[in-house]
C-alpha cells in the first residue's frame, strides 16, 4: 500500500522567527514545507514555481499585503488552501480574508494545537478532491 502524499506547504511571513517556528511546528506532523517567503512578490514568484496545497499567509508585509497576495493566489490557483496566520484579529479582516476564499484563519500569538487543528479542517478536502480525480 502506497504512503499517502503529504500536503506541500508554502510559509508566508515577513518575520524571520515567525516562519522558523511554523516550519518547526508543521515538520513535526505530516506537512511538507517547500518554501518560505518574506512578502507578497516572493510569495506569488514561489506559489507559481512550486504550486503547494497549502500557503500559510501573515496579512501585515511589506510590498504587497496578505490580503492582496491571497486575491492574486485563489485568482490563478483556486483549489490552492490558504491560511491566514496574522495578529490583525479585527472583524472587517478576518470577514475579507475568508471572503477572499481563506480556508482557515489563525491570530498569533498561537500554540502548535491550533495551527494544526485549523489547518486539519483546511486541507480535509484535499484528500476527497485526489480521490475523486
């Protein structure tokens, strides 16, 4: 019987101890992590050369924000996830981000359980949609 294939995740944050702590957390459980970016730009540029399942995505980033790095993705990559991981916890952001198409959304500071649980609900229908395929 084949090993089932680990979700491939892209790490979005312009914090340096942001990205090695999720990179941490995710390496621990069956997560792949294919990339990190710093900002929107490289985001787009890594999602386009990797096509993850999975990009983990702050809001608050120079060059272009998570909000418009999330638009851009779901624009060209509908069935990627995306999850927002960010400390803007105020109502009109969390509403654009999963009116945007975010799968899950999770405030920092945050523990390991939650990161994992949300992102568990986000990509459960990755593996229904390879075995409908």
């Amino acid at each position: 019987m084949a090993a089932e294939k680990r979700p491939t995740v892209l790490i979005v944050d312009d914090n340096d101890m942001m990205r090695a702590l999720l990179r941490g957390i995710l390496r621990q459980e069956a997560y792949l992590v294919v990339g990190e970016a710093r900002d929107g730009e490289t985001a787009l540029a890594q999602t386009e050369r990797l096509k993850p399942d999975v990009v983990c995505l702050d809001i608050v980033m120079p060059n272009s924000d998570g909000l418009e790095t999330l638009r851009a993705i779901k624009a060209q990559w509908a069935d990627i996830v995306v999850l927002m991981i960010t400390a803007n916890s105020d109502r009109d952001t969390v509403e654009a981000a999963i009116t945007a198409g975010a799968s899950g959304y999770v405030v920092k500071p945050f523990n390991a359980q939650r990161v994992l649980a949300t992102l568990k609900r986000a990509v459960a229908h990755l593996g229904k949609a390879a075995r409908s395929t």
